[in-house]
C-alpha cells in the first residue's frame, strides 16, 4: 500500500470513528479497534487526532461525544465513510426498548453497563421522573446529556471492557442505595448453569445487587440464552424477569419458563 493511499484510509477511518461515537454517544477502544480491523494503539491515536479536532473526547478506555460537536472531525468525514459505518443493533435496541416497559415512573432503577443497557438507557430518554443508578460510564453520559433523569454514579476504577465502574468503591456506594429495580446485561443465561458473567469484577457487583431485595431484570443477546460465561452469579432463578429479542432459542426459553422465570420477548 503506498503512503498516498494508506493517508486516504486513515482519514476515512477516523471519519467513520467519529460517526460511531457520535451515533452511539461513548465507545471502546477494543470495541472499535475490532470494527476497523486494526489495532487499539492505532485506534489510540486516532482518537487523539480527533479529539485534537473537537469531535470527540477521550476517556479512558474509550471516547465520549462532545455534545454539539457532532463531525467536527479535523478529516472531512466522505459520505461513504458514513455509510460504512456501524449501525446499533436491531435486536438491541427492542430489547431496550421492552426492558423500559417495566419500569413505573418515579422508580429507582439501577442499570448496569452494557450495550443492551445503553439501549436501556436510550430508551429511558422518553420516560417521565426516573431516578437512575448506574456503575456505567458511557450509560451514565448519555443520560446526562440527553435526559434530565436523577442520576446517581457510583465511584470505582474503570474496566477498560466496557467503561464499568468496579472494585471497593463502587460496591461501597451501592451497599448505601437502593432500587426497586435492577437491570443488569449478562453475558450467559441458562436453566441449568444459572446466571453468568464474563468479567469477574462485575460478577461480583451482580452478586452484590442481587442480594438487595429489589425486582431483578435480566436483559441477554438472543445468542446467548442458555449460555455460559465464565463467572457465576446466581441461580437462574434469583431473576425475576429475562428481557432478551425473540430469535432467541424457544428450547431454552422453554427451560426458563419451566422453572419460574418470566421471559419478555423483543
């Protein structure tokens, strides 16, 4: 590749980074750094150089939108740039959308990161009086941005995965709140393997959340209902409703029905 046309897709790319991140309002550097097929130092820099122009400010971890600053990329952003550019999920966002349906006005909810839980939060932007807990960074900056909810973050170190707040701090804010209801994104849901979560530090707050008494929320890909992660977090049945799209397997929804387990479908 000459240097003339490596220039020429470096300036695509970061318009087509600009896009997602305004679209999306945050994202990750691995989750962006997977997209583009390239690697996160070099999405590192991009970031820099965008940021350098006003179109974005870096976190760690990741990006943030600047509000009103959507394309102020230092790179003219093609038209083609932004059609190649990713689109939220379909099935995301109904899920989000059904999740939101469960929740009353004046409620506290607490809302775990994620991206089916940024969907969540999206979907909250036409909900009335909602008062919001969240150890997510990117469903934290969204609904400050775009909503006038309460919202109530807690501390914590930031995992670069998907800009949850985790460790002592944030377990210690929690153990002081309350919600009536918690909706978490979980990374495998099964009958018989129970809940599961990828990351052990998250797993961990789930455990701490579940305790709390209040009306647990599932919400899962389609894909993997009836998964398995790699951390435990509870019996199946400490969820009191699994929200997930309705391509999931029905012989695994079948098994969560069986014992106990309200399903929403998307």
């Amino acid at each position: 590749m000459d240097e003339q046309t490596h220039a020429a897709l470096t300036v695509e790319r970061r318009g087509a980074i600009a896009d997602v991140v305004v679209q999306q309002g945050a994202a990750r550097v691995s989750e962006l750094a997977e997209r583009f097929d390239v690697s996160p130092a070099t999405i590192r820099r991009d970031l820099e150089t965008l940021e350098d122009g006003g179109a974005l400010r870096r976190v760690h971890g990741g990006a943030v939108a600047v509000e009103g600053e959507a394309g102020s990329s230092t790179a003219p952003v093609s038209v083609s740039s932004r059609e190649s550019a990713p689109s939220r999920s379909e099935q995301g966002v109904r899920i989000g959308q059904a999740a939101v349906e469960l929740i009353e006005e004046g409620e506290t909810v607490f809302l775990g990161p994620g991206s089916l839980s940024l969907e969540v939060a999206r979907s909250l932007k036409s909900h009335r009086d909602v008062t919001v807990i969240t150890n997510g960074l990117e469903i934290a900056h969204w609904l400050a941005i775009h909503t006038n909810h309460r919202l109530i973050m807690t501390g914590g170190q930031i995992q670069d995965q998907d800009l949850a707040l985790v460790g002592q701090l944030a377990r210690s804010a929690l153990s002081s709140l309350r919600a009536d209801k918690v909706i978490l994104e979980l990374d495998g849901v099964s009958a018989v393997e129970g809940l599961t979560q990828d990351s052990l530090p998250q797993a961990e707050m789930a455990q701490m959340l579940i305790e709390t008494g209040s009306k647990i929320v599932i919400v899962v890909p389609p894909d993997r209902v009836g998964g398995v992660a790699a951390a435990p977090v509870a019996p199946v049945t400490s969820a009191d409703v699994v929200v997930t799209a309705r391509e999931a397997p029905s012989a695994y929804l079948w098994d969560l029905s069986e014992v106990g387990v309200e399903i929403v479908l998307a």
